[in-house]
C-alpha cells in the first residue's frame, strides 16, 4: 500500500492551494507520521460521491457489486416477474432480494449507467466508455466474429468500472437511457461490476484485445493514449494487430484492494476454458453452471486430473430452484469448500463454445465463495467409463 497512496496524498496537498480555514484544519489534522500509520492500519480507502463507480441500489459508490437475475420460471412456484433479482456488494457481502426490479433506474445497473448516460450526454473528452455486446440490441445480427462477451467500462483518468453480464440487447444506445430488454427476461443473468483506479486500465485494455468484444457503442478519446491503445483501436473500429498469445491471463485489484485473476481466451484457443484451462490453472475441481439446452447437455469431464461437474439445479437462499435451462449465467466455484474460487464471465460450458473469445474474472474473496457455493444444488457426476 503505500507508494499509491502516498503519491496521491502528496498531490493533493500539493496542489490545492491552502486557504486560511483549511489551515486552520491542518493544525488539528493528525500530523503526516500519524497519517501514514492510519493508512497502514486501514488499507482500504474510502471511494468518493464523486468518483465514477459501481453503485449499489441507495446510489451508494461500492467496490463491487454482483447481480443475479432470477428466471422467470422457478420450480413449484408460480411464474414471477423474471425481473426480480439477488444482489450482494461489498458492503453486505451476502445474497439480498432486490429492493427495486431490474428495468427500474433505481437497481444497481440503472445506477451504475446513469454514470454513463452523464457522459454521454454531456460530451466530456475527460472520459472514456465502451459498450460491446455480441447480442447487441435493436434485433441486430448476432456477431459470430467477435467473442461471446458482454459488458461495458466507464472510466476518467483517474477511476472507473468494469461491468461483465450475461444480458442480451443489454445495455440500450445510450440516448435511449435505461431499459431493461425482454430478451434477458425468461432467463437467470448474472453481472458482476468491479471499480479500478486507472492503473489497472491498461492491463483491462491488453485483455479486451484477446476478449474482441463486439463494440457498438464508445468514446474512448486521445487522452487516453497510449493507456488505451487497443481500446481506442476496437473503438474506431481499426485494424487489429496480431496478438501474441491464444490465452491472457493477468491478476487485477480493485480500488479497495480485492484480488482478482482475469481469463481472457481468443478465438484460436480452441478448447473448453473451464477444463483446460481454468481448472488446471487455479488447481481446483469446478462445478459449473452455465445455460443448458435440453438434449444437449455437456457431460461432466474426469479425464484431465482436475475436473469439471456439470451443475444443472439452482437453489435460492429463500430455498426456490430452478433449472439450468432456464439460466443464461455463466459461473463456475471450486468444488472444494478449502480453495474457495468464484468465477463470472462469458462462456457457456458448451463444445460450441470452444471457438469463441471471452473470458472470466475470479477471486477468492470469501463472501462472493460462500454466496455461489450455497447456491449449486445439484450437478452431474461423472460417467464411468
Ligand atoms: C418494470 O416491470 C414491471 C413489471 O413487468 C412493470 O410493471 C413496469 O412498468 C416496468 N417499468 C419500467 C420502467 O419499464
Ligand atoms: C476537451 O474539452 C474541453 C472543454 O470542452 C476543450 O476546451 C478541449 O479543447 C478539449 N480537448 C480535446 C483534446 O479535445
Ligand atoms: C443481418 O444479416 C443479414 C445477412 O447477412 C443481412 O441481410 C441483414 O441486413 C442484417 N441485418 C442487420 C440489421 O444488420
Ligand atoms: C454512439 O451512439 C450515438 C448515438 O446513437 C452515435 O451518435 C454515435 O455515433 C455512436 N458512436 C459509435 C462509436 O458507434
Ligand atoms: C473430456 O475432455 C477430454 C479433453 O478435452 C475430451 O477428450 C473428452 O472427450 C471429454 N469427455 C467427455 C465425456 O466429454
Ligand atoms: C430452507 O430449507 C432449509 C432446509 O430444509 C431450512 O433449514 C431453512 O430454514 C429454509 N430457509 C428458508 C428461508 O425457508
């Protein structure tokens, strides 16, 4: 912790000249020695009102946030809305039912691309977003070239979010402002947003290139090279350079310090990324799930010395469940309690899949495991050959 936020401690003090009341302040401030030693103690630095970041349903700045849409159809219950949601964030760290449904501005994602909606309308140069969906909206044709990723970043230079879902025709134009689409409906839909500070924007941006996400909204402007470079390049809708490896990997940390490890796999790795890769990567046996089509269920796979278990029943906190084939998410857990891996992202564990681009984000954080772990009630075991 430390030289971040010290630089940043100096540039404030530096630069903002003192008026006559702050000096006043300074002199019951704690002293800079003081200071530093708060900081060590607390490595978490609060996030500002003002600063672009996830925002819970009160509006509230949070270091993340994860949605999880229920299906409209849930076993032994009456059809509900489909637009009733299960949120946690980092500062409830368990499972809640929405306050608001998902296509209310006042949900978590309606807060959040409020942000977005701001910027656009306002035209500011100090700011960049992307928007890629490979299911854009307006009933536009599917995108096969492009990864099978969804999501959308709003950053300054000095702050931003990643949001990575399953939602298709999500999010709208952004003159449109905010709607919830009917096609994301029927379905369970995950989304996990994550805040960075503008460091860990390069790193997103090498990571986006092995992504090729299908971009149909952006403003990513000169300020931001080169930082940015891949970002503004899949923006302008440019020639892509040719990228080194089939597979990226790089670890991110969040403006509050979580830990997390970011999969992304191009189209030429041309294998299933739970079991060749994520698996044997993170050392652990995955339980997966991802939306099933009936007859066409992947089986669960022993053959490489980590596996992957097939998970095709849900049950809620509240103790409703539904059915694989009735949730769009894409996640995976280890299945053993001790390596406590959650993983949100792109791909459905499916052979089509294997051709696609996209990736995952994963930590270990141990609310984020115990709230996905509870939630798999049954999965497949796996056939004796
Ligand atoms: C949200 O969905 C509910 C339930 O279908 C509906 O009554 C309401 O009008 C919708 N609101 C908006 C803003 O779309
Ligand atoms: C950014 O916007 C400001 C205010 O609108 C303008 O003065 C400035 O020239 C712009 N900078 C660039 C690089 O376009
Ligand atoms: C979708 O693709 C078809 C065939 O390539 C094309 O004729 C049609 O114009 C496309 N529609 C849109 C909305 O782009
Ligand atoms: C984004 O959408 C706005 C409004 O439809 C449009 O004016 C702009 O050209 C779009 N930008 C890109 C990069 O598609
Ligand atoms: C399990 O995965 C291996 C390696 O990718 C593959 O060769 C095999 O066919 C898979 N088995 C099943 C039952 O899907
Ligand atoms: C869910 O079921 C378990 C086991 O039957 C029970 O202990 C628990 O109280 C139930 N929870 C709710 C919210 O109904």
């Amino acid at each position: 912790m430390s030289a971040g936020t010290s630089d940043q401690f100096n540039e404030i003090s530096l630069t903002s000249p003192l008026s006559s009341a702050d000096v006043v302040k300074m002199t019951v401030r704690p002293s800079w020695s003081t200071w530093s030693m708060l900081l060590l103690l607390s490595p978490v630095l609060p996030l500002w009102a003002t600063e672009i970041s996830c925002r819970n349903e009160d509006g509230k700045p949070v270091d993340w946030y994860i949605i999880y849409k229920l299906p409209k159809y849930m076993r032994d219950e009456a059809a509900g809305t489909g637009l009733e949601y299960m949120f946690m964030d980092s500062l409830t760290q368990a499972w809640k039912l929405s306050k608001y449904l998902i296509n209310l501005t006042e949900s978590a994602l309606g807060q959040t691309l409020q942000q977005v909606y701001q910027v656009y309308e306002s035209k500011k140069n100090s700011t960049a977003y992307v928007i890629y969906n490979d299911a854009p909206p307006g009933k536009m044709n599917y995108s096969w070239k492009h990864g099978h990723t969804k999501g959308f970043l709003l950053l300054d230079k000095s702050q931003g979010f990643w949001v990575i879902h399953s939602i298709p025709e999500f999010p709208p134009f952004p003159q449109k402002g905010y709607q919830y689409p009917h096609t994301g409906q029927k379905n369970g839909q995950t989304a996990i947003c994550l805040t960075f500070r503008y460091d860990q924007f390069a790193k997103i941006d090498k990571q986006l290139l092995c992504y090729n996400p299908n971009i149909y909204n952006c403003s990513v402007p000169k300020i931001f090279c080169p930082e940015l470079l891949n970002l503004q390049m899949l923006c302008a809708g440019s020639k892509l350079p040719p990228i080194p490896q089939k597979q990226c990997l790089t670890k991110l940390q969040s403006a509050q310090g979580e830990s997390l490890l970011n999969f992304a796999k191009t189209h030429s790795y041309n294998e299933d990324i739970y079991l060749t890769w994520m698996a044997p990567e993170l050392k652990t046996d995955l339980l997966v799930e991802s939306w099933q089509r009936k007859g066409r269920e992947f089986f669960s796979n022993c053959s490489l010395p980590y596996h992957v278990y097939n998970t095709n029943l849900i049950q809620t906190p509240w103790n409703s469940s539904f059915s694989s084939y009735y949730d769009h998410s894409k996640w995976c857990v280890s299945k053993r309690y001790e390596d406590q891996w959650t993983c949100i992202g792109d791909l459905n564990y499916a052979p089509q899949q294997a051709k696609r681009s996209g990736g995952f984000i994963c930590t270990q954080n141990q609310y984020i495991y115990k709230a996905f772990r509870q939630l798999v009630y049954h999965y497949y075991g796996c056939r004796v050959s």
